[in-house]
C-alpha cells in the first residue's frame, strides 16, 4: 500500500500532496514543482516546535512540556529541549499505519554510513574546488562535515553578520537555481531551517552561510561551486551598488515614522543614505537595525527578492549577466531597490508590503542527462530499499535525469515512516536500551567496553541529562562538590553553552569538600564541528583533561567508523576516562533523511558494568522525574530505520 501517492497533471507536473501531517517537519519554499504544498509563508523556515508552525491537531501549549526545571519560560524550551515528538499526537498515531511485514531490510547501519560519506563527499569536494578556484575564500567542512559552511567580507555598517549571511545566501539560492535549470539538472535549492535532509538547501550559521547539498549528483556541486564563485565576483563589485538611491514615497514614510517614534528626550531621524548600499546598512528603525534587515524579518519577502533576481537571470546565461552592465543591473541590482521602496508604515512599525502573492511560480527546461555513475548506483538501491517499484526505479536509473527526483524521494521516504513494522513489544518510554558489550583495541590490547542508550525527545535534551548524569556521577562516586563542577562546550552547537549554563537540569547533591587532582570540568565536543569563523580550532581531544573520569561526544554527523576510532583515541589518549557519552539528534542524518520523527539518542560507553548501570539507571530515572514519555510510535518508526540500517546502533560502533 502507498500512502502518498505521486499523481500527475494532463500536462505531466506532480500534483502536490495538500494533508499537513505528511508534510516535513521544517516547511520551505519550493519555486519549482515539488511533492508538498507548502504555501503558508509562517511556517517556512520554522520546526513543529515552532509557535508559529504548531503541531496540527493542537494549540502552541500543549506541544512543550516542563521537564525536570521546577519552572520554565517560552524562551527557556529551545534550551531545554522539551518539545514532545509529534507522534504524541493523536492525529499523527492515526496516520501510521503500521504493517506485518518490514518494507526494507538492510545490514546494520549501512544506509546511515552510506548517505553520511555521501554528504561528507560532496561537501568536501565543494570545498577543495572553491580553494582551488580561490584560495582567499573562507569556505570549510571541517572534520568531515556534512555540509559547506563559507563567509564573505561583510560590510562594516551591518553589525549583525547573520543579516549579511541571509543577504548572500538570498543570491546565492538564485545563481544556484540559475546555473541548474541553464545546464538541465533541474534540481532546486531551498533556504530551509534544517540540514541532512533531500534536498539542497541553505541557511544562515552565524557569520558564514551554511549549504547542505543533500542527495545531488557531483554535476551539482558544480552548480553551487559557480555560484559561490559568481557571488565573490558580486561582493567585490560594490561599486555597482554605489548608486544614487531616492524615493520620494519611503522618505515621506521615514519621515512620518520618525515623528511617531520620537519623543523629546529621543529623537528617531532615519533616513536614506546617499547610495543603495548606504542605505542597505544604514539604522532602518528606531532599535537601529539596518534597512537590510527589514528584508529578512518575514519569510516571503526574502523568497520575493530570490524571484526578483532570478527572473532577470533567466532572460540571459548567468555568465552573460555579469559581463553587461545594464543585464547586471536588472537582474542584481533593481531587485534590492524594488523591495526597500516597498517598506510602509505598519500601525508604529515599518514592514515591507510583499506577501505570497507576489511569489512567482517556475517550470523547469528540457532536463539533461546527469553524468554521475557512483550516485545513479546510490540512487537505485537506495529506492529499491524504499519501496519504489520496479518501474519507477527502471525509468530514474535509465534516462538518468534528476527533475522530479527529490519528489519522489520524499513520496518513498513518507511511505516508509508512515507505514512501520508492527510490534506489540513497543511501549511509550526511553525504547530498548540495546545493551551490547564489544572490545576496542586500545594501543594494542583489547579493552572491553559496555554499551547502553536510552531514546528522549531532542538532541538538546539529550545534552542536558548527559550534563546532569555527568554530575551526579562526578559527585556520587568522587564526592565531588557542584559547586566546583564546570563545563565546556566551546566545540558544539552555539545553544550548548547558554543551555547548560543557564537553564541546567537540577540535581540534588549533598556539598561536600572538593577532592585533589579528580575532574572539576566536564568537557562536550562535536566530532564534526565546524567552525562558522572558520578559525583554527583546538584538538578536540586537548579539551579533556587528563584526569576527567566522563565526557560527552555529539556524534549527530559522524559515521560508526568515526565514532569507533574516536572512543579508541578518547581511552588511548585519556586512560583515565571510564565513561564516553554520546549525543545524537535523531532528525539530521537517520531515516533515510526523512524529517517527520524527531529524537535524541544518549549512548553509553563504558569501560566497567557498574558505572555503565549506574549512568543508565540515573538517566531513567530523570525521565521519570520529568514525567517523559517517548511515545511508541516514534519507536516503531525508529526500530524500522534500524531493520533497514538507517541508524547507527551500538554493535556497528563497537565492531
């Protein structure tokens, strides 16, 4: 049976599937024909969490729950990871409908490794070619990462770099969709909140624009490698930029928001600047944010200027546009003036007047053959895995052309979450906790390593138990009093740090006095960071001290081999450590990049039976304080990503 169905028109596009509770967790904007009809511009760019987006079926209350903080704040959820999956939901439990028999079977872990190398490839080779092309620009995938993170001079009057990361990434997405549909890949670039998914997309990271190249072909990269070369060439042609900007209306419109803004003690006097790309940067409200950030407080407008741009990009080849000034000017340049002349007065505020209906709808050309044989090889399997039939497969593999690939794709994906391997076994609560006991060969000897995990809502609450069980442990065994205990997280993602400082979970201690030369600082590091500075970053293993007893690893983006050689390196490095945590959200790279069932995964590894229950128990425990239970249909899902090795599992790590 197939749940989603792809259904064509006369004229052969897909129809787009209209039921929301199929659709992904981090909507977008598709230009192009896609599977979803996602049309609300809210929900673009945001999670279920999302107030904006809520879970359907329930009110923004009721999808965040306390947790073990003995109060908690709108603001505090992010940091607390205490979001509930969406299967929590009756209308979600509805829509699975389980089956007897698995829809894929495949050894363990493979396809999670397989899509991983895959990400971690292509990222790479985006990387060595822009260096090659350019080696001045700021671009990496440090530490085997999945995806490119670049950043390109920013101009001095944007104090905030993530509004100059939102500007590049505006054109970034235009050139990318450009230079596809010129040489017939036909395959489009989204902005979009979450990464490890389908298809291509960026978003803003910070001071650097973050590209996930998805599932694509090598001729692909080779789009986005042009594009960020095109882009380079576009920052340092500022001075087309540098021309007379005036508007008799915006100026009319500052000049009545000033009056309503100023008070005698305060005057408010924005104004235009004498050029556009003064203006851009220059105060745009009385909060002293800039006219540029105007276009990047609602989604539709800044999906508005990707069409504005990309509309004059069609009329020439992109390389073309470049070398004819009037062309540039059109296409690059007009844009930008178009949407600041449409900032008006909004009650007291100032917002630009573009909604969706100023959005423009695209066809593709003539697609092209996509020369590529290791990823037409992925592709066959991976949809043969998936359930796709033998004539669907037949025709991708066959004519080798990528329109559509993604939708199909996200149909394959959608049928295999919604339909798991029935198992009455499966309760509400932390799943199986997937005991295992290997060796590691630790310089030379075979080290025994116990092996547990327990599955909670996020990756964001999986930090904060880990940071409360690494405590409690720390204390109960070493008497080691909190009041000395530290944290470091300069290597993990940007929330760590204010999460676990700020809003830690509580856990009772007795005080008592510190003991000498025993671990004072629990250090977490990603395995995969990368850097959004693109600074030199420290060896991750000189963030451990060589006392620590535990640690904690987020191994969201690493590959069973590379979680493997990091506990050997972790306890050859550091033969003090007796317990190595791992953090892993369960969204960014299991299931098939599928973006329907979010969890966090703690696993345990340890070198002795005891610590290893110890640990084990304390985190249920903290669960059960919280009143947490991770509903049995997330489970089901999960336990049939593992059957089709779409997850890491503790024995593909230890092996």
């Amino acid at each position: 049976m197939k749940i989603i169905q792809i259904k064509r028109s006369a004229s052969g596009t897909i129809k787009p599937v209209k039921e929301r509770i199929y659709l992904p967790r981090s909507e977008f904007h598709c230009r192009y024909p896609s599977l979803f009809d996602m049309t609300d511009p809210v929900r673009w760019s945001t999670y279920h969490r999302s107030d904006f987006k809520k879970i359907e079926g329930t009110s923004k209350d009721q999808f965040k729950f306390q947790g073990n903080q003995e109060s908690i704040t709108t603001g505090m959820y992010p940091k607390t990871g205490n979001f509930y999956n969406p299967f929590h939901f009756a209308r979600y439990k509805k829509a699975l409908k389980p089956v007897k028999k698995a829809l894929a079977i495949s050894e363990p872990a493979l396809w999670y490794d397989r899509l991983l190398e895959q990400q971690k490839n292509m990222a790479a080779y985006v990387v060595a070619q822009v260096n090659e092309r350019d080696p001045d620009i700021l671009i990496n995938a440090d530490n085997n990462y999945t995806c490119v993170l670049f950043s390109l001079p920013k101009p001095a009057d944007e104090k905030n770099p993530k509004i100059w990361s939102q500007f590049l990434s505006v054109y970034l997405i235009a050139f990318a969709n450009t230079l596809a549909d010129e040489r017939g890949i036909n395959i489009e670039m989204v902005h979009r909140s979450s990464f490890g998914c389908l298809r291509p997309s960026v978003a803003d990271c910070g001071e650097s624009v973050r590209v996930n190249l998805g599932l694509t072909p090598k001729p692909y990269a080779d789009c986005v490698i042009d594009a960020i070369m095109f882009l380079q060439k576009l920052v340092k042609n500022q001075n087309a930029f540098e021309i007379p900007f005036q508007s008799v209306a915006l100026t009319n419109t500052l000049k009545n928001y000033n009056k309503i803004k100023s008070t005698k003690t305060k005057p408010v006097e924005i104004q235009l600047k004498d050029t556009l790309w003064n203006t851009l940067w220059a105060p745009g409200d009385s909060s002293n944010k800039s006219f540029a950030s105007q276009i990047f407080r609602k989604s539709v407008v800044k999906e508005c200027l990707v069409d504005l741009i990309h509309n004059a990009c069609l009329d020439h080849p992109l390389e073309d546009i470049f070398k004819d000034k009037k062309a540039y000017n059109k296409a690059f340049v007009e844009p930008l003036k178009k949407v600041l002349q449409s900032i008006k007065l909004n009650g007291k505020s100032l917002s630009i007047q573009l909604d969706g209906d100023d959005l423009t709808s695209y066809e593709w050309g003539e697609a092209e053959k996509v020369v590529d044989d290791e990823f037409w090889t992925l592709i066959k399997e991976m949809a043969e895995l998936l359930g796709a039939t033998k004539k669907e497969v037949a025709t991708l593999v066959k004519e080798q052309k990528t329109e559509d690939l993604h939708s199909c794709f996200e149909a394959w994906v959608a049928n295999f979450i919604f339909q798991p391997k029935a198992d009455q076994s499966v309760e509400d609560g932390n799943g199986s906790d997937s005991d295992e006991e290997g060796e590691l060969e630790i310089k030379g000897e075979p080290q025994t390593i116990h092996a547990k995990k327990i599955i909670t809502a996020t990756g964001m609450r999986a930090i904060q138990l880990i940071h409360a069980v690494s405590r409690k442990y720390l204390h109960d065994t070493y008497q080691i009093d909190p009041l000395y205990l530290t944290f470091s997280a300069s290597q993990m993602y940007y929330e760590t740090d204010e999460a676990l400082s700020k809003h830690p979970i509580p856990v009772d201690y007795v005080h008592d006095k510190l003991k000498k030369r025993v671990q004072t600082n629990v250090a977490f590091f990603d395995v995969n960071h990368c850097n959004t500075t693109h600074e030199d970053m420290a060896d991750e293993i000189a963030l451990i001290d060589k006392k620590d007893r535990i640690c904690a690893i987020d191994v969201t983006s690493a590959t069973t081999r590379e979680i493997h050689e990091t506990l050997v390196r972790l306890y050859e490095e550091r033969p003090n450590l007796e317990i190595i945590l791992t953090i892993s959200s369960g969204l960014k790279n299991e299931q098939a990049m599928g973006d329907y069932n979010p969890y966090g995964t703690v696993r345990i590894f340890s070198k002795n039976r005891e610590s290893l229950d110890v640990i084990y128990d304390d985190l249920v425990d903290l669960e059960e304080q919280a009143g947490y239970l991770h509903p049995k249909e997330s489970h089901l899902i999960r336990k049939s990503a593992k059957l089709a090795g779409m997850t890491p599992t503790n024995a593909s790590i230890l092996s």
